[in-house]
C-alpha cells in the first residue's frame, strides 16, 4: 500500500539488457522516473568508464549549443520554450546532430570574422574620410595664417592663397626653395593625443608640427565593438630622420597612418572614391548582418529542444557507465532500486523500450540485500512540501513511521496557536490562495529569486497556516489588537456614576449576576478583556496552561507512534523495555498534570451556591502541586468547613505518591531491563554455539559489497541505553517547558500588534477635527506596511521557525531515527531541472 | 501618461483596496459608537465632569467616524488612479 504512514517498500532488482536495447531501456526508464541505478564501477576513473567517448561528444554539442546560445543572445532573438518534451534521440540521430551543429558552428564563425573583417575596412575607410575632410581645414587654415608670418618677414607679395604650395609656406623665407616639407596624417585615439604631442617635441627637439582636430562622431572598434572618439592629426617635418621618427613614434602610439596627397584636387578625387567604397561596404555589411540574424534565428526556433535532446543523451550514457559488461552474452547488468508497487509498470518500459530497438527482452529479477534500501515517499504537490519540511532534519530511516501526515495538521495548528490573529490570519491566507489559485501559470513562469521561489513552494503550507490562524485569531478574539463583539459580552458595569468617579479601577466580579451573566461568551474570549487592565494575567494563565496540554498531548502522540515502529520492525523487546516505562513515566507525571488542570478548570469557579473550598480564592497552584508532588511533600490534613483545601480530590495525596513511585520505577526500568535481556539473549547464542548456517538465500546475493553487522558489544548497548534514557527523563521536563514557547510568541505577537495600533494608527485616529481624515489617509498606509512587514512577515517567520522546532526536537525526538538516504531516481525531469537552475545560476 | 512601475503601481492598488474595506468598516464601527475604540478617542483635558465627557465621547465618534470615511474616500481615488497605472502596465 502506497501512502504516506510510512515509506515504500523498495527492492533492488537486476537488470538484464541486450546490447542493443540498453540505451531505448533506459531512455524509457529515464521518462518514467522510478528506478534508481546503482553505481557497479566505483573506483573506475571516468575516463576509463565504457562510454566515456559518447559523453564526450555529448559536451562537445553542448558546447556548441552554448556558442549559439550566447550568439542567439547577444542580438536578443527571443528563444521560444515550446514547452514541449522531445524524446531521447537513438544514437545514429546523434550523428546528425552532430554534424547539424558542427555546420552551424562553422558558419556562424565564418561570419563572425567577416562581419570583423569588413568593420575593420569600414573603419579604416571612415577615418580616411574624416583625415580629408580635416586636411582640408588645416590647409585653408594655413593659407590664412600665413599672411603674418610674411608680413613679419616683410615680404608680403609672395602670398597667393591656394596656389603656392602650403610646405613652401611654412618654411622660413631664407630656407625657401629646393628644401621639401613632409608631412604624414593619421588617426589617434583622443586620449592620447597629449602624451603624442609631448613624444613628438621631444624626440624631435621640436622640429615637428603637429595639428589636430577632433572627430565629433564616435567610432566603432572592430574587435570590442564598443565606441571610442578619436582625433584627427598631421605632422609636418623636415628631412628623412624625422620622418623615421614619426614614423616609429606613431606605430607605438598606434596611430593609424594614412597616405593623404597634397593637392586638394586630389584629395577631393579621393574622397569620392572613398565615398562610393564606403557605400559598397555598408550594403555587404548590412548583408552579412542580415545573413547572421536569419542563421540565429532560425537556429533559435530548436535550440531549446536540441539542449534538451543532448542533456537526455548525456543523462542515458552516465547511466549506462553504471553499468557492468556482461561478454557473455552481450549484454549489460544494471542494479537498481525500485520501489516494489512499481515493479508492474518498469516492466512494460522495458518492454516498450526493448519494441523500439527491436531485440531480445530485458530480464528484470529481485535480489535480496543486506543494506538498507532508500526511502521512497510517494508525495503530490500538496504533500511534498510538508514532507520536504521533515526531510530537511533527516529523511526516515527505510520503512520507518512519516511525521510528514501529521505534520500536515499539527504545523499549521501549532503556528496559528503562536500567530493567532483574525486580521494577519486573512491576509496571509489571501496570499496563499493567490499563490494556490494561480498556480500553474506560476510555476511555468521561471523566476530567479530565491525567496519568491522559497514562498511558492511552500504555498499550501502559507495556506493552512493562514487558514488555522484565523481560526485562532476568533478563538483569542483578536483583530488587529482588537475585539469582536459578536454575541454580547457576558459582563456587565452596573455602577452609578459616583462610584465610578470615586475610584480609578474597579474590578468586575463574577459572582455578583448583574456584573456576569453567569454564561460564557460563545466562541472564544469575551471581548470585554480587550479593555480590561488585567488582560494579560488572564490571558498568560490561559496561553500557558493550554500550551502545556498541547505539548503533552503532542509528545504522548508521539510515544505511542514509537509503539507502531516497534511492532514493524518486530522489536518485542523495545515495547517491554522502552515504550511501556516511558508511557508510564509520561503519564505519571505529565499526563497527570494536564488532568489536574482540567479538574481545576472544571471544579473551581465563582458563583452564588458555590462552596468555599472550590471558590477562586481557594483554587490551589497547579505548580505548587506538581513540585509539592514530586518532592513528596504534602500531608493529609483535616478539612474544615471554612478553611481552604491544597487538595482537589479526595485521596489525591496517596494516588499521587503512588504515581511518583511508579514513574521513578520506570527510570531503572528504561535503563537496565533491555541491556539484561539482550546480555541474556547472547549468552544463550554462545552456549548454542555458532551452528546452524542462518538459512540457504533462495535468491542471489548482490554483487556490492555487504556492510557487516551490529556490532553486540555490552558496554556499547549500556552506555548507548543509558544515553537514550537520560535523554528521555531529562527531556521530558525541558521539551514540556519548551512547548511554552507557544504562549511566549503569542504574547509577543498580540503585544506587538497592539503597539502598532496605539503608536501608529491611533494618532490618526485620534487627531482633532477634520483634518484627522488626510491624516488617517496617510497613516493608515505607514500602519499597513508595517504590519505587513513586522507582524506577518518577521513574526510569520519567526513562529513558523518555532513551529518547526517543536516539531523536530519536541515531537520527533520521541520516535524518530532520521537515519536514511532518500530515494532519488533516474528521471529526465529532474536532471533537465537541475541543469536548468545551474544554466539560470551561471547567467 | 504612465507614471508608476507595474509594482508601485500593484502595490498601491492592493493597499488602496485594503484601505476602503478596513477604513469603511472602521468608519461603520465608530459611527455606532463601538465601545472597543474607547481608547483611539480624543478627549480634551477640560471634559472632566460626566456629561461633559460622554458629550465629548460621543462627538469624538462621530468625528472621527467622519475621517475614517474621508480616508475611505481618499483610498477610493488612489485605487482609480493606481488601477489606471496597473491597467497601462500590465496590457499586452
């Protein structure tokens, strides 16, 4: 049977597979996601493994889908998610896929490097424009300026504007004539024209003329592709040496240099051809552009079911490394875990898959093992997150008793004992329904925040705390601090209006009929408390006592789940020696406590017929009790008609010295009986002696490794049964103090919403006049958000952290082990997830 | 015309709702005069004699069942406003 009281039954089961048929096999089993393969080769290294050639050309496809990914990604072609599932490809598919995304490879490199190549002439040609056009300026520039160095020189006539050549101008009158200016232009980053300029004077001691002018527009850099601004320049010199100078100069600078005739009607003629070359680049450019974008993009259209297809691979050939060659008959052995109601349906995938290749069928037989098996929980998406809560502490040992069902009930219950809260109780369950309603459209959506991620997984969980927590925000009568007055309060103020001016507090008593009514309020607290000024001594008696029968109750419950554990595994002697003395301890003492509380809910009251001994007056100290109790105290004493009683019930004092003894009966009982009996069970084994062979194994034992037995020794069983019975007394007194936790938050969090209304939305409310109105617009939203943010969320958090304590320390401490390895099987979905989550975290 | 993101825009349309149901509710409660506000009305120094300060406590009621409508409607015109915001961002 298949449920949640405690794991599946799982048996390892050897697996035959026919050469040909193991890989269909396992991608049939791969989409099913029940069986879970063991590791046959653990100390082979993994690249000594069988396939290992086949991973690693699945890496190599992925690797190339990578490349394209990037590529698809970086010009922002939406990749669609068809959501759609493509089946494991067989292996000649592989093949062509192989050879599909070599091409795709390939011919996006190829247009990669053109793309560059053709950026880098269409640079090129671009700042040979821009020199013309600069060049031009300078020369105007000199024709202008010259006239003042002629005029200094006092010849003015040898100025004819553009006709005389613009070198001839610049040289001194005296060096006139057969002497030549050479000049080379270029192109520099803006950045470091300075230091270029500073180079040049010194190398050149000054012999060089620079000018420079600024490109406005930004060019693109090929390589990087990002914009810089460059600087136009040209260098006038003198002479052979100097030219090598500006040369090397300019090559560490790296400038680049362009050859830029002298005369402006060739430079004119140049720049039409550079004009028509650069329009030529720019169609082959777009073109190449183009040509990319329709390769990306039909490439995106499948790239999403290609990555699945070569992660499915990848998946299917790691399993099938696991396995062990039979050279015999050609065939593979898998071991596996399955879990025993899914045995049916491994067996028609491995018939599907063995029809798909075509060959003999697989055989699949059970084993029998010595080491435990994984822990299987078969959940739905209600349960997985309750049972994920239990699993964080320690997943059950194999066919151990789940907490998780219970946990269903009690975490909420518990959490909303602690929250409780009309008000919070409402909006947290209107987020968990949100969360719930709109589920699926959720999940699709891939979110990468963790929290977000961490809240939607726990969303029935967010929903049933919300839910009971509401249930206990009626039963405290609590509605943001405040009470509701449903039914007509019980209580009454009779007084006339000098008695009330007279005195400062008056205290309501519930014998007089015209102050109570003498019946309760309906459901939960009677709304006067709220206004009362010994609120919080009522409520703490209340909060505290029903946490203690809370917790008794939780961690009895507890006990009797260790009783179904023991009758399970068959452990006769831990019902005797374990289960037994601790009920009766528990009981003695715990179980008692909580029925004295009840008593003296029940017996002790106010009213007009009651007698003096169960007045209030006279209810005695469940705590005084209790210790009174324990340390044999007490007496029997005579009753009097007007005196007060320290007992309840007749005969309380020797029935509670009877439950004293038995309890400290039971602590040597814990302690020595199992040991004694385990001790006698060896020593009879020894006088047997060892033989009779444990019995002939019908079946054939795995081929792992066995783990050897437990280890009899003596003094381990008594120091380990000493440890577990001091824990347990001793817990027994702390874990029932720590289930005081649920009256302590529950203070806390109706103090807190109660400073929250009278610090914050009580100045709105009480402002004078009508402008009280603006500011209640105001405050209200400051008194919202923070009772969003402290009193749900952190108080939330804190009392669901609390919860879980109580549930792992308190509760699980009394039955559960804790001690297994979960069952993960080989599924695609998952291994497609977790690749997912690391391609998301990588981003 | 859009002037808020889509989350303050979701935000203030939430905290709009919340407002004109707890604020109305408010403004009923305290318009029939519920005794569990005794303690948010505003009594001034001088109201000490009985009547006086019932007279006190009942105008204070009253008034201020009047602001938590005024807020009531204020929360009104913020959810037209930020529903008209969530409605520019979230349209496809």
């Amino acid at each position: 049977m298949g449920s949640l009281f405690r794991s599946e039954e799982v048996a390892l089961c050897q697996l035959f597979l026919q050469s040909e048929s193991a890989y269909t096999c396992v991608s049939e089993l791969g989409e099913l996601g029940l069986v879970q393969f063991r590791d046959l080769n653990p100390d082979v290294n993994a690249f000594q493994r069988k396939f290992v050639n086949e991973v690693r050309r699945c890496d190599e496809m992925e690797r190339k889908l990578r490349y394209l990914e990037r590529e698809i990604r970086r010009d922002a072609i939406p990749m669609q998610d068809t959501g759609d599932n493509p089946e494991a490809p067989m292996p000649r598919e592989m093949i062509d896929l192989e050879a599909n995304f070599e091409k795709l490879e390939n011919e996006l490199k190829e247009v990669n490097s053109n793309a560059e190549a053709l950026k880098r002439n269409y640079l090129e040609l671009t700042e040979l424009r821009h020199i013309l056009k600069k060049t031009q300026v300078f020369f105007d520039e000199e024709g202008h300026l010259w006239p003042w160095q002629a005029e200094r020189d006092g010849c003015a006539g040898n100025l004819d504007g553009g006709s005389v050549s613009l070198t001839q101008n610049l040289l001194p009158d005296e060096a006139k004539g057969p002497i030549q200016l050479g000049f080379v232009a270029g192109v520099i980053l803006r950045e470091r024209v300075a230091s270029f300029e500073r180079m040049l004077w010194r190398a050149c001691r000054g012999n060089v003329f620079l000018r420079q002018a600024q490109i406005e527009e930004p060019l693109e850099d090929p390589a990087t592709g990002e914009q810089v601004y460059k600087s136009v320049f040209i260098i006038f010199f003198q002479g052979e040496q100097l030219k090598l100078r500006v040369k090397k100069i300019c090559e560490g600078f790296r400038a680049t240099m362009y050859p830029c005739p002298e005369a402006p009607a060739d430079r004119r003629e140049m720049a039409m051809g550079v004009k028509t070359r650069l329009d030529d680049l720019n169609t082959v450019l777009s073109q190449t552009q183009d040509h990319r974008h329709r390769v990306l993009v039909s490439a995106a259209r499948n790239l999403r079911s290609w990555m699945l297809k070569v992660w499915k691979i990848k998946a299917i050939y790691h399993s099938l490394n696991m396995f062990n060659i039979d050279t015999i008959q050609n065939g593979l052995i898998a071991e596996c875990w399955i879990p025993v109601p899914d045995l049916e349906t491994v067996q028609l995938a491995l018939r599907r898959g063995t029809e798909k290749s075509g060959s003999l069928p697989a055989i699949l037989n059970r084993l029998s093992c010595v080491e435990s098996p994984p822990t299987f929980h078969r959940t739905n998406k209600f349960t997985r997150a309750f049972q994920g809560l239990i699993d964080s502490y320690g997943v059950a040992s194999y066919r151990e008793m789940n907490p998780a069902v219970y946990t269903i009930i009690t975490f909420p219950f518990l959490f909303a004992i602690m929250f409780g809260d009309l008000g919070h109780g409402i909006i947290m369950t209107l987020f968990g329904a949100w969360m719930v309603w709109k589920e699926k459209p959720l999940s699709v959506k891939k979110v990468d925040s963790e929290i977000w991620n961490i809240f939607f997984g726990g969303r029935y969980i967010i929903l049933l705390m919300g839910t009971f927590s509401m249930y206990t925000g009626i039963i405290y009568n609590d509605v943001f601090s405040k009470s509701l007055n449903l039914f007509g309060s019980s209580w009454h103020v009779p007084f006339n209006e000098s008695t009330i001016r007279d005195n400062r507090e008056i205290m309501l008593d519930p014998k007089q009929p015209d102050q109570y009514e003498g019946t309760p309020y309906p459901i939960g607290l009677d709304p006067l408390w709220q206004l009362a000024a010994n609120k919080i001594n009522f409520l703490n008696s209340y909060k505290m006592k029903i946490s203690i029968i809370f917790g008794i109750v939780h961690m009895m419950f507890g006990i009797i789940l260790s009783l179904w554990n023991h009758r399970f595994f068959n452990r006769r002697l831990n019902v005797l020696c374990e289960f037994i003395p601790q009920v009766l301890f528990m009981s003695c003492l715990f179980v008692y406590l909580t029925l004295l509380v009840f008593i003296k809910w029940v017996n002790y009251g106010a009213g007009e017929d009651v007698p003096l001994v169960l007045t209030p007056g006279c209810a005695p100290s469940i705590l005084i009790t209790f210790i009174n109790m324990v340390l044999m105290k007490g007496y029997e004493e005579a009753k009097g008609p007007n005196s007060c009683s320290a007992y309840m019930y007749d005969g309380q004092f020797y029935l509670q010295r009877m439950m004293v003894v038995v309890a400290v009966i039971c602590v040597p009982w814990m302690l020595v009986a199992k040991p004694y009996f385990l001790y006698r069970a060896s020593k009879q084994r020894a006088m047997l002696g060892t033989g009779g062979v444990e019995g002939a194994m019908e079946e054939t034992p795995s081929t792992m490794p066995v783990q050897p037995a437990e280890d009899h020794d003596m003094s381990e069983i008594l120091i380990h049964q000493g440890i577990h019975t001091i824990e347990f007394v001793l817990g027994s007194v702390s874990h029932t103090a720590s289930y005081l936790r649920l009256w302590a938050l529950s203070l806390a969090h109706a103090q807190l919403s109660e400073v929250l209304w009278g610090m914050v939305l009580r100045i709105g409310l009480s402002t004078a006049g009508t402008t009280g109105g603006f500011a209640m617009y105001f405050i209200f939203a400051a008194w919202a958000t923070l009772t969003v943010v402290i009193l749900v969320l952190m108080e939330g958090l804190s009392a669901f952290l609390h919860t879980l304590r109580l549930h792992w320390v308190e509760f699980q401490s009394k039955f559960y082990e804790g001690q297994g390895y979960a069952f993960v099987p080989f599924s695609f979905d998952s291994i497609l997830e977790a690749n997912e989550s690391t391609v998301t975290e990588a981003k | 015309m859009k002037f808020c993101g889509p989350k303050l825009s979701l935000c203030c349309t939430i905290l709009s709702v919340w407002g004109i149901i707890q604020l109305g509710i408010m403004g009923i409660l305290f318009y029939i005069k519920s005794p569990a506000f005794l303690e948010d009305l505003f009594i001034p120094e001088n109201a000490t004699e009985p009547a006086a300060y019932i007279d006190a406590m009942e105008k204070s009621f009253s008034q201020i069942a009047l602001n938590c409508w005024i807020a009531t409607a204020l929360y009104g015109g913020t959810f037209v406003l930020s529903g008209w915001q969530m409605w520019l961002n979230f349209k496809k």
